[in-house]
C-alpha cells in the first residue's frame, strides 16, 4: 500500500492553520484523504513569516514531537532519525498572504476552487486537484525515511510512477521549459548523470544563458518545486540550523542559526538549494541568494555553505510534466482556461470560467476569457475580457472593461461591525512592488491613480511607513460598506479619471483598509460558508430540474 504516514499543510499564522484544518477535517469525514494515516496543519510560529525553509524545519519537528516524549526529545539527534527513518512524510507548502491574488487570500491559494467536476459535497480545490500526483509518489529505500516538501500554489501533472527516488541527500523534480518561465522560479544546471552542478534561484534569461541553463533546443530546466531527502538529511538540516529541546523536552529552533531562521527566515530553495550542486561556491551562493531577496548576511551564507555543500543533490528531469501556476490573477485565467479546454475537449475556449456560481434564469454573462467564482448572478454581467470576478452577488445589470477584477469580502472593520469589504484592482497590478519602483494599480501606475482621485500618499499610508515599503499590499484603498449591494458605487475606481467629483470626495471620506488589513480582518469562516451554500443550492435546483419538480425555479448553469 503506497499511503502515507502524515501529510502536513504548512499556514502562515495560526488563523490560517484554523481555516486549514477544518478543510483537512470535513475532506477526512468524507473519506477523501484514504491514503493518508495522519493530516496536520503547521503554522509558522507566532505568525512570524520564516518561509519555506524554516517551515520544513518546523514541520519536522512537530512530526518528531508527536512520536517522541520529552525523555527521548533530548536524545542524540540518531533518535530523531531513527524515528524519521521509519515515516513517509509529505509537507506541502501553503503558508502566504496570496499578496499576487487578493481574491483568495482567506483561503490561501492551495484552497482556491478551481474547474472541474467531483460528487463530493466540497467545492472541487487546487488541493484537491494537485493531492492525488502527490501521494502517488514511489516510496524511498526502506528504513531511509522519505520527506517530500511541494508547492501549494502550481498544479502539477506528470506520471509519479517514473519517479524514481534512489539517491541520497536531495533529490529534485524538474521539467523542460522556456527560459522566460524558468526565470521566475529555480532552474537546474545539470549533466547527464543528473547531479546538479549549479541551482539557479530566479535566474534572468541573462544569467541562464551565462551559466550553461539553457540546452540546444532553447529550453531551461525548470525546479517544479517537489524536493525529497531522506531521514539521514532532515537530521543533517534541523542540526544546522540548531534543533534543540527546550525546558519542557519540545524541539525549537536555537542558537545563533536557529534565531536566524525566526529573524530573517529560511527559503528551502534560496538560501539551501543555491549552496549546493558540484560546481557550487561561497560566492555563487552568497550571490545567488542576496540577489532573489535573502536577508541572510555574506558571512551567515558563508557559514551555511559549509555543511550544506557536502549534501548530494541530484535532479530527475520528467520528460513529460504540466507546470500550472495559480500563484497570481493573471495565472488562474490562464491555468483556469487550460484545465476546462482539456475537461471539455476543445482547443479553445469561447466561454467564461463558470466556477461554483449561481445562475439564475435572469441571469446572463457576456465575454469570454474571464474568471467568475462564487458568485449569485440574477441579472447580466457584461465582461470585457481577462476578468476576475470574484464572491460578488448580481442583481442589477454590472459592466467591467476589460482587465478588472472585482471581489467583495465580508468581514468585520476595524470598530467590530459587520461589513463588506469592496476591492476593484487590475488583473496584473503589481501588489508587491513599491511605489516608487512603478507600482500599477487598475491598470495605471499608482501616483497618477491617486492624483486623479486628489489625495497624497500621506492619506493612504501611515507615515511611519517608509517610501520604499509603500505598497499597494499597505495602501489603505479599499472601502468597507455595511450592505454588499452597495459595492456598485465603487465601480468608477477602474476608471477614476471619468468619476465625479461627489465620487471622489465619497472615497476620500469613506473608511477605508489596505488587502494587508483585510486579510486580518476578513470572515474566513463565511468564505467557505458562502461556496457550500451555492453547492447546495446549484445540486438542489439541478436535482429539480431533473425530477420536474418545482416549476418556475431559476435556471443554474453547471461547470
């Protein structure tokens, strides 16, 4: 039986490990999860961001916390391998802000409802989708434990059964791709051997090109994000990086390393990988490293590299493999698209993305190219291409020009009162990227969005707030209004050039909270709540159509 022994989801703060946990829990009641002896959300400590690296660490732990008592916990580090030894253990990583797609920050981008069919009583997910390749991964040597860490944000198709996981130290899943795409991820330079010479974190077409990336058919190797090591190698990392037991026997993160990981965090694929490979060196890491946004120093790089650069690191190049990000609001119209050409059949799609929307006879949606989720429509929305539109409820006729995303939220503002919570923005606005380094908000760059809004930055960030942090993640831009109807009057925001004045004034008085406050601030019980009641309706009405029940009910389009 191919199972295994404990599948973790990380989360961000423990808020998020809450919403995951229950989705973990309703999807082992249904019987979803049978290949699977132990599910478990792991939150990053004190809601402190320590990325994916630190969260592997953290996860790893906890697994040798729950098998071990306080007595064995401060044993020799041989214990905790011994143990780790004896486990298949399959992290997925899902801890974010989803900073890139504001619509789904309450669920995280690994819950996100994605195309396509099932019978059970939960809306279809990217986790749910990408779960089954992942725990269909072959099983290591016996008695050498296995550890596999995966991105919860990409949709991965590849055949697992060629997956052969022989070696030891590190071993990584890669695909062929265009240097453009590669260049946004980490790429693998490698020889016909497959040992990896040199890990290339984020690498420009440039630097791939320079360093020997980029094979004779023009195509890089692509890191899709699923590393596996053995148990001898997860004790070799929690040594490192300072696994020690605490007063009371529990595994923590100490020393200088350890508080290093809690300070500056730890990207598995950044600050590790970039060490190793044959024809790594100090600087090629430090460099690699500092230049894709580590705030490790030269010198605790330096440090690192000397024990991480003895690991062996292979890759296993699939020579057929579907890498389909859901990372950003552009990505989900694309991956989306791809995913209901291939369900339908067809080359291509002349129709909208109808995800988990209630559609009643009144009801109409025009364009195509567009993402329309969680959604009550009773009344036409016109589309004018490459929308999202997102937990909205349509009475009255609503038009989008083309590249606007529109979502509401409910939650509680910043007094406690129930409200909803209005975001219009562009389908590539860049959300984490600082003002004066040309961020775009609804299509335009932000200075010149908030001029013909007449404010300052000073009106939308707070001054402790420095110049280069001012994001649109941290702008105070998007209004709260106590009835969800009332989100129409924020329409203009797309084209704030062509808004009245009375508009204009109403949202520089109107209260007013930044996606970074509403991620705290949202319902993320409701979001949920909000999809399942849809689903029911959506099977109850179908289910009346069919029996010729109830005449007259709304008419519910199906995806």
């Amino acid at each position: 039986m191919n199972s295994w022994d404990v599948l973790i989801v990380t989360a961000s703060n423990e808020r998020q490990a809450q919403a995951y946990e229950a989705q973990l829990t309703l999807r082992r009641e249904l019987g979803l999860l049978p290949d699977v002896r132990e599910a478990i959300v792991v939150a990053d400590p004190g809601g402190r961001r320590i990325g994916s690296g630190g969260s592997t660490l953290c996860c790893l732990m906890e697994v040798l916390h729950r098998r071990l008592d306080a007595k064995l916990a401060k044993a020799d580090p041989r214990t905790w391998e011994r143990v780790l030894g004896e486990l298949r253990v399959l992290i997925i990583h899902a801890g974010g802000d989803s900073r890139r797609l504001p619509a789904y920050g309450p669920c995280g981008k690994i819950f996100i409802p994605v195309p396509g069919e099932n019978d059970s009583a939960v809306c279809l997910s990217l986790f749910d989708r990408q779960l089954p390749t992942y725990l269909a991964l072959p099983k290591s040597a016996p008695g050498r434990g296995q550890v596999v860490i995966a991105s919860g944000d990409v949709l991965l198709r590849f055949d697992p059964t060629r997956v052969k996981f022989t070696r030891e130290g590190i071993t990584g899943l890669a695909c062929h791709a265009q240097p453009e795409q590669a260049s946004r991820h980490g790429v693998f330079c490698c020889d016909q051997t497959d040992e990896v010479k040199l890990y290339l974190q984020k690498p420009s077409i440039a630097e791939q090109t320079k360093m020997g990336a980029i094979d004779a058919y023009g195509q890089s190797c692509l890191d899709i994000g699923v590393m596996h090591f053995d148990a001898a190698t997860a004790v070799r990392l929690l040594q490192l990086f300072g696994a020690r037991p605490d007063a009371k026997g529990r595994l923590v993160l100490a020393g200088k390393r350890g508080q290093a990981v809690m300070d500056r965090g730890l990207d598995f694929y950044r600050e590790i990988c970039c060490a190793m490979g044959s024809q790594a060196t100090a600087d090629h890491h430090a460099r690699s490293a500092r230049d894709s946004g580590s705030r490790w120093t030269t010198a605790m790089l330096g440090d690192l590299f000397k024990t991480l650069s003895a690991i062996p690191f292979n890759v296993q190049l699939l020579t057929h493999c579907d890498f389909l990000d859901f990372g950003t609001s552009r990505g989900i119209l694309s991956s989306g698209t791809r995913l209901l050409q291939e369900d339908r059949g067809v080359s291509q799609l002349r129709a909208f993305l109808d995800i988990n929307n209630e559609i009643a006879a009144e009801g109409l949606v025009q364009g195509s190219a567009s993402w329309v989720e969680g959604c009550r429509i009773r009344s036409p929305l016109t589309l004018g291409g490459n929308n999202v539109v997102v937990g909205v409820d349509l009475d009255e006729p609503v038009s989008l020009p083309a590249g606007a995303c529109l979502d509401t939220i409910a939650g509680r503002d910043a007094s406690g009162r129930s409200v909803w919570f209005v975001r219009c923005y562009g389908v590539d606005d860049t959300f984490k990227e600082p003002v004066d380094k040309g961020a775009v908000f609804c299509g335009m760059p932000l200075p010149l969005w908030l001029t013909q809004v007449g404010v300052g930055q000073e009106e939308v960030w707070n001054r402790e707030v420095a110049a280069t942090d001012r994001t649109i993640w941290n702008a105070r831009l998007f209004p709260a209004v106590p009835e969800h109807r009332q989100y129409r009057q924020w329409l203009w925001m797309f084209d704030p050039a062509g808004a009245s004045e009375n508009q204009r004034q109403a949202w520089r008085s109107a209260e007013r909270y930044s996606l970074e406050q509403i991620l705290e601030l949202a319902d993320h019980k409701d979001f949920y709540e909000r999809r399942s009641r849809i689903r029911a309706a959506r099977i109850r009405n179908s289910n009346d159509r069919n029996t010729g029940t109830r005449p007259g009910e709304p008419t519910l389009r199906l995806v």
